[in-house]
C-alpha cells in the first residue's frame, strides 16, 4: 500500500510541474516503469532487489571506470596525436585526413554497440570484455611501429575503436543491474575514467616521446591499459541471467517512439560538434601563440581535467533533477561555451575556457546512458537501445571532426577557425535543443499515462 501510494504521489507531482525542469522522473520511478510493462520478456528485478550499493555493486564500477580509462581516455587524448601527427611523423597528410583516425576511432567505439548491446542482452558479457581488450591492446602496439598514414589509421583508427566499441557499452550497461536510485551517479562515477585517461596519457606521451620516440611513448601507454586490464577481467559479471529469447540488433518499437527519436537526432548534432575543441585547442593555440609549444599539450589535460568534475557533479544532480533536464542544460552550456570560444585570444582566457568547456563535455558525454534508461520501458532490452543510439552518435563523431578539418583547411587562415569554432557551437546549440524536446514529449508521455 505504501509503495502504491509513494506511485500516486510521484505521478501528481510530474502532472503538476508544468516547467522543463519540473516533474522529472527519478531513478525509482525508471525501475516502476520498468516493472509495470506488459510485454511478454521477463520482467526486470525490481526495486527492492537490485544491491543499489555494496562491495560487488562498487567493484562493477571500478570495472567499468578501467574500462573508460582503456576506450573514451584513449579517444579523449587523440589531440596530442593529431599535433604530433601534423608536425611530425604525418606532415605530408591533411588536418582533415588525420583527424578521420581519431574521429574513425570514437565512431567505432559507439557504432560497436549495435553488435555488443544485443550480444551483452544475450549473455556475452565476458568474451565482449576479452576480445575488447585484447584489440585496444594490439592496436596501440601496432600502432607504435606504424610510419604511414594508411597504417596508422587500420591500427588506431579501425584496431582500437573496434576494440572500444565492444568495451564501451556492456561497461555501461552491466551498472543498470546493481544499481537503481543511484544509477547515475554510478555511471558518472564510471565515467570518471575518461577524462583520467585523457589527463595521464597525453601528459605521458608528451614527456617520453622526445625522450624515447613515437614508438616507445606508445607502448608504454600499450602496458599501463595491460596492467589495468586485469581489474575488469577479474572483477566485472552480470548479475541477471540473460533471457531465453534471442534478441534482434534492432528494438522495432523503438523506432515508432517518438521520445527516442528525438533523442536520436539530438545526439547526432550534439556529438558531431562536441569534440571539435579536443582536436584542434591545440593547433588553435599555437596559431594565436596563446602557448608555448611546450606547454601546449597541457590544453587536452586540462580539458579532461574540467571533464573529471562534469561526469561527477551533473549525474549526482541527476538523481534528484533527471538525467534527461541534466544532459540537456550540460549540452546548451557547452554550446554557449562554444561560442565563448571566438573570443579566446589569451592564456587566461584559454585556460578558463578549457576547464569550463571540459565540464560541461563531461555532462554531455556520461549522461546518455542514464537518460536511455529512462525511455526504456523493457529493461531486457536495454542493451540494444543503447546500441542503437551509440551507433548513430558515432557517425555523428565519424564525420564532425573531419567536417571541422575541412572548414579549417589553412591553419593560418583566422576566418577558417572562426568556420570551424561556429560549426561546433551551432551543433551543440541543435543537440541542446533536441534534448530539451525529447524531455518535453517525455512529460507529455507520463502525464498521458497518469490520466489514464
């Protein structure tokens, strides 16, 4: 009777808030909706049986928080690459054709979870975990004996982000079994990861390249991820059997929802722009000589450094404010930090920006998984929707950078930078606005439920 009661009073307040950012649905109404679906598949564990804590529910976590240090710190940290690669080893290549390597990479690790969301919804979790693993390793040590830009792009383009792409999403999708209330800030905890990997690496690299080579400053990268490796290996396990039916790669009734549609779009113009900063702060300010280039590789540190605390104080907000309201405000304020950015002509300016516009990537990039769950009403098929979003956000990463790449053409060119810095703000500003419908057709939804 309680519980029922505790319902009711959830459902009125989510009729009564007429703003945005009123009447968001918390992590426990996520499991209700979950709970009370009709369709046939096995119903979800409720509330009360999912740990929502303890030492098997954090230790999945420190997994998973490996396993975003080995995929999104890798990609985060593609920047010092891109520099090295145009000044150095690569010269003869575009900006536009290097950045496919890191952009072919990010894509990869998203558009992977339309193969690895069904295959963890049907149980594969540990051959996802090994075979993940095992390529982001081989590809980082094929790619330090790399000398062409063909080779380069087949060993960390396609090895690695292949490699990421089946890490990235069971990592993600395995918490939603060990945790409900606090399921997002189990998540923005896991994805602290990224950002770590994205301050040590590139720190890493900077230091041991000129020392021992490009060859060398790769492997020892190669060994840490071994090294951290064999936490996930040990620790991570799903705690629900799979189910008995086997799942498509594709939720059809996804496609007639038009909350995921939004979405869907929204993701697609948000992740297109949203890592322009990451590859090109660099170049940028080395152009504007904000830096020395000796100091210069700092800027993706301290990028990822901002995004430490994006991924930790949004999703604590999450669970009380909703992680679609949150992912929405964290997109238009990178938007607005975008366009921040025409002005950056200092090291002030530069510094204040990086940490700022890191924040809010933060938000933009660890809320989704969350905000999915949300617009799942069959948990069994969580997986597969998350594989289909990954998949057409990472096309939108496929594509964004090297569209910036192509904007930019001359990097003595101040009114290509200007392209560029609008292409990532006028994207981020559509993302933005896509979320903040998807919410609003969501409200709609609950309200329509609760009247009936």
């Amino acid at each position: 009777m309680a519980e029922k009661e505790k319902e009711s009073d959830s459902n009125l307040s989510v009729e009564d808030g007429g703003d945005l950012f009123e009447g968001s649905v918390d992590r426990t109404e996520d499991v209700k909706a979950a709970e009370t679906t009709t369709t046939p598949t096995p119903a979800p564990p409720k509330t009360a049986e999912v740990p929502d804590g303890g030492l098997d529910a954090w230790l999945q976590v420190l997994g998973a928080f490996v396993i975003m240090v080995a995929t999104w710190g890798l990609v985060n940290s593609f920047g010092i690459y891109q520099t090295y690669y145009e000044t150095d080893m690569l010269q003869s290549s575009t900006s536009s054709d290097i950045s496919w390597i890191g952009s072919l990479q990010g894509a990869l690790l998203m558009m992977g979870g339309l193969a690895s969301g069904p295959l963890f919804d049907a149980g594969h979790f540990r051959a996802l975990t090994v075979a993940g693993l095992f390529l982001v390793l081989f590809g980082l040590f094929m790619t330090s004996l790399c000398t062409t830009y063909w080779q380069v792009l087949l060993a960390q383009g396609v090895c690695v982000g292949f490699g990421c792409g089946l890490l990235f999403l069971p990592s993600a999708a395995i918490l939603s079994q060990y945790f409900a209330r606090r399921r997002a800030l189990a998540l923005g905890l896991q994805s602290v990861g990224s950002p770590l990997g994205g301050i040590v690496f590139p720190i890493v690299f900077s230091r041991l390249q000129p020392q021992i080579g490009f060859g060398w400053a790769t492997r020892v990268i190669a060994f840490i991820l071994l090294g951290l490796a064999v936490v996930p290996l040990i620790l991570m396990r799903p705690r629900v059997a799979p189910p008995k039916q086997k799942r498509a790669f594709v939720d059809a009734s996804a496609l007639r929802d038009s909350r995921f549609i939004a979405f869907t779009a929204a993701g697609v113009f948000a992740f297109m722009g949203l890592y322009v900063p990451f590859f090109y702060i660099q170049l940028y300010s080395l152009h504007y000589g904000v830096v020395p280039a000796s100091l210069a590789a700092y800027l993706v540190t301290l990028l990822n450094t901002g995004s430490v605390f994006g991924r930790i104080l949004p999703n604590f907000a999450a669970d009380y404010l909703g992680s679609m309201n949150m992912l929405a405000a964290t997109t238009l304020g990178a938007s607005i930090l975008a366009f921040g950015w025409f002005g950056v002509r200092d090291l002030g300016g530069t510094v204040v920006f990086a940490l700022l516009f890191g924040f809010f990537n933060g938000g933009v990039t660890s809320l989704p998984p969350s905000a999915i769950v949300t617009l799942t009403p069959d948990m069994s098929r969580l997986g597969t929707r998350m594989g289909m979003v990954f998949a057409v956000a990472g096309i939108a990463i496929l594509v964004g950078t090297p569209i910036a790449g192509a904007i930019l053409k001359d990097v003595e060119d101040d009114a290509a930078w200007k392209g560029l810095i609008a292409f990532s703000a006028a994207t981020l500003l559509i993302g933005g606005v896509g979320y903040s419908v998807t919410q609003i057709l969501h409200l709609r939804d609950l309200r329509k439920k609760a009247a009936e």
